[in-house]
C-alpha cells in the first residue's frame, strides 16, 4: 500500500509467511522494486490508462505519460 507524499507510510506484507502483517517490508529495496515491475507489466497487459477526466494519481508507474 502507498499513500501519495507519504513514502513512510508504506506498507509491503507477505501474507502467506506473515498473515498477520506484523513485518512490513516495505523497506525492502528489491522487494518493491520487483513488485512495482510487475505491476507496470500487469498495467499494460489490461491496457489500462487514466480516464481523461481524472485527476492522474501519481503512484500509478504508468509509462504512457498519463
């Protein structure tokens, strides 16, 4: 979970070894950013974009300049 100008309020937890998010890895460089690489993957593969009438959220890693 990221909250927009908030990068210390972030939030990364593996909920298969720790159900109870007690060890936020969030600070785990190569965690997120192999997270952060799927997600951009899975963003192109729905083809999604941000609706013109939308405020562009800037946590969305989109590469269309959107």
């Amino acid at each position: 979970m990221k909250y927009p100008n908030r990068p210390e309020w972030a939030e990364v937890f593996d909920l298969g070894a720790d159900p109870y998010e007690i060890k936020n890895l969030a600070s785990d460089a190569a965690l997120t950013a192999k997270l952060e690489t799927e997600l951009e993957k899975l963003i192109k593969a729905a083809g999604y974009t941000v609706p013109a009438n939308a405020t562009r959220n800037e946590l969305l890693p989109l590469s269309n300049g959107q």
